[in-house]
C-alpha cells in the first residue's frame, strides 16, 4: 500500500529516505489523480523494498506542496537524496512512472 505523505513525516520519510521516492501530489476532486491513483498503489507492491511510494494530499497538506510549487494535479515527483530528481504532470502511464523510478536505482 502507497505511503501517506503529511507536512509532519515529510522530512523522515522522504528527504531523509535512503531509497529513491516517488510522491504522488493529489486531491480528492481532481478526475485524472484518481486515475493515477491505483497505478501508484501497484507500484507501491511491485517496488516494495527497493523504493518508497507515496501520496500526498494537497488540499491537507499545503506546507510540502507550496514549497516544491505544486500547480497543478497529479505531480509526481522523484527524490533521490532528499533532492528533487524527477518530475511528471498529468496522468500518464504505469510504464513511464516505473521507467523514472527505474533510472534511479
């Protein structure tokens, strides 16, 4: 299952992580995050253990998503050392999302 993301674990479990993130920046009434979503949740299984997936609800948390100049929905960012490394807007597909995690490792 896809981590939760908050403004609070934001620092420990994705700047500080020692595996590559990918964060999915989205909100409950945004149509093509919802399409997104379950692509995330599978990655989520299929990197278990090689890489940290997870969402982040913007609407809930401004703090993370004014700071990396959010938008608009679904971005998708990849961190790699607590910095910035990669970055998708829009739904798009499983295959590119995994390709971009894949360039990390």
């Amino acid at each position: 299952m896809a981590k939760q993301f908050t403004d609070s674990n934001w620092e420990q479990d994705v700047l500080s992580s020692d595996k590559p993130v990918l964060v999915d920046f989205w909100a409950e009434w945004c149509g093509p995050c919802r399409m997104i979503g379950p692509l995330v949740e599978e990655l989520s299984t299929e990197y278990a253990g090689k890489a940290v997936i997870g969402k982040l609800n913007v609407d809930e948390n401004p703090g993370v998503a004014s700071k990396y100049g959010i938008r608009s929905i679904p971005t998708l960012l990849v961190f790699k050392g607590g910095e910035v490394v990669d970055k998708i807007v829009g739904a798009v597909p499983k295959t590119m999302l995994a390709q971009k995690l894949d360039n990390q490792m």
